[in-house]
C-alpha cells in the first residue's frame, strides 16, 4: 500500500471519528437539557385572570395570586412531602398530613416547617408563563401588564 493511499485512510477514519465524536458531544449535551428541570411553561391566556384572587392550576402545580396591578405564581407541593395542597378560605391545605399555609404561602400548622416556595413569572404573547423547576423563598411579583418588548 502506498504512502499516498495510507494517508487517505488515515484521513478518512480521523473525519470518521471526528463526526462520531461530534454526533455524541451534541446528543449528550442536547439530552441534558432534557432532562433539565427549569423550563418556561405556559399556564394561561392574561385575558382569562379574574380581576383578584386565587386561581389554582393544579396541573401545573401552581397557583396564581392576582390582584389589580400584579401577578405571582406560588407552588402547590407541600413542603412536608411534595402532596398537593389545595386552596381554602384561609391560604392553603395539605390534604396528605394536615399542614396549613397562609394566603402568602406561609406555615400555619405542620407537619411542613417551611413556606411554599414561589415561581418567577412573565407575560409573554399574550399568556402568562412560569419558570418551573427553580423555586424561590420570596414572591416575585410581575405587573399585571405585559411590558412592551
């Protein structure tokens, strides 16, 4: 075999390797952001928040607080052992074990010993998104108006 020929080869399976290489660096790095908790997710249209309250989405895992001029997501895990709580006249219960939350997400009776944590949020397109997967110990509230891009 020629010298000539030999190169070819060897150039040939280092591309070889190189596209390899390549298909599995992107299928690594495209898998972790897969498999990535924090996403943005659509929860609903701004125009279908009613003009104060508490609008529970527990499908989402979230509720919305709303008033006039402002919007904040809060979690419905609880923080005993992640059930789902629901919305009463007083904030929140967990039906699980028995804790108590506040209108804010605050703990009034345990088991639970910390608050609901809280969603970062905006309004995009005319819908209200979450940032799920990282939470928050405070509210972050959002104008109720979806600032000018």
């Amino acid at each position: 075999m020629s010298d000539l020929i030999r190169r070819r080869l060897l150039k040939g399976l280092l591309a070889l390797l190189g596209l390899f290489g390549g298909a599995v660096l992107l299928d690594i790095w495209s898998g972790a952001r897969r498999f990535s908790e924090a996403r943005w997710q659509r929860l609903l249209p701004i125009d279908q928040l009613p003009p104060d309250g508490v609008v529970p989405l527990p499908q989402m895992k979230v509720a919305l607080l709303v008033s006039p001029k402002k919007i904040a997501a809060i979690s419905l895990e609880c923080t005993h052992l992640g059930c789902l709580v629901t919305v009463n006249e007083r904030g929140f219960y967990c039906p699980c074990h028995g804790s108590e939350f506040g209108p804010r997400g605050q703990v009034y009776n345990g088991p639970a010993t910390r608050d609901l944590p809280w969603h970062r949020l905006r309004l995009h397109h005319g819908a209200i998104w979450v940032l799920s997967g990282r939470k928050q110990t405070s509210p972050f509230w959002h104008p109720r108006e979806e600032s000018p891009a």
